[in-house]
C-alpha cells in the first residue's frame, strides 16, 4: 500500500504550478520544489518553510506552532504547523502555501 497523507492530495493540488513531488521522510512526506523542501505532511498536519517574516506572522496565527516529525523529536526548523482554520480555507491556505514555495525556490537552504 502507498503511504499518503491526509492532506496529500490538497497540497498537491495547491502547489501544481510549483512542479511539486512528494517522498517519505521521517514517517510523513517532504514536498518538494525542485530540490527544496517547502513542506512537511505528515498525518493530517501541514508544515510550511516560511521566512523569517512570514513565520512570525503565522505564529500569531491561533492554533499554529512547531512541527516535529515525531512526538520527541526537535521540530523542523523553520517551518510552522499550519492551524486547521487555514487548512481548510482553500484560498488563504494556497496563499501560504506560495509564500513558502517562492521562499524556497529563492533562496539557498541549508
């Protein structure tokens, strides 16, 4: 059986214009644009590479925070756990999902 997300299909169908593939790591899947991980699925949580701007603008966000790739594992830096309200926002969570991809690509990331 192919191992898939919950919210698999949403991000991919949110990043098409990314060119986007997705592959297992760390018991979720990392999405990548090229060959930058821009997001972190892993259950029914999404997790965003963000600047150092947009991070702090969607940590204000109720409901948002770290994501770890495990229950005691240190959380991926740079990248928050979108709260629910914006996954399931089709339109704010799309333009997220851009501000992380444009990141990544233009940007080198260690």
């Amino acid at each position: 059986m192919v191992y898939r997300p919950f919210r698999y299909e949403q991000i991919m169908s949110a990043a098409e214009s990314y060119d986007v593939r997705a592959r297992r790591l760390f018991g979720g899947m990392g999405v990548y644009t090229g060959n930058r991980m821009f997001a972190f699925l892993i259950g029914e949580d999404i997790g965003l590479k963000l600047s150092p701007e947009d991070r702090e603008l969607a940590l204000k966000i109720a409901g948002s925070g770290p994501i770890c790739p495990e229950p005691n594992a240190e959380p991926f830096e740079g990248y928050v756990k979108m709260p629910i309200q914006v996954l399931d926002n089709k339109e704010e969570f799309k333009s997220w999902l851009e501000r992380s991809a444009a990141y990544a690509q233009s940007k080198v990331l260690a």
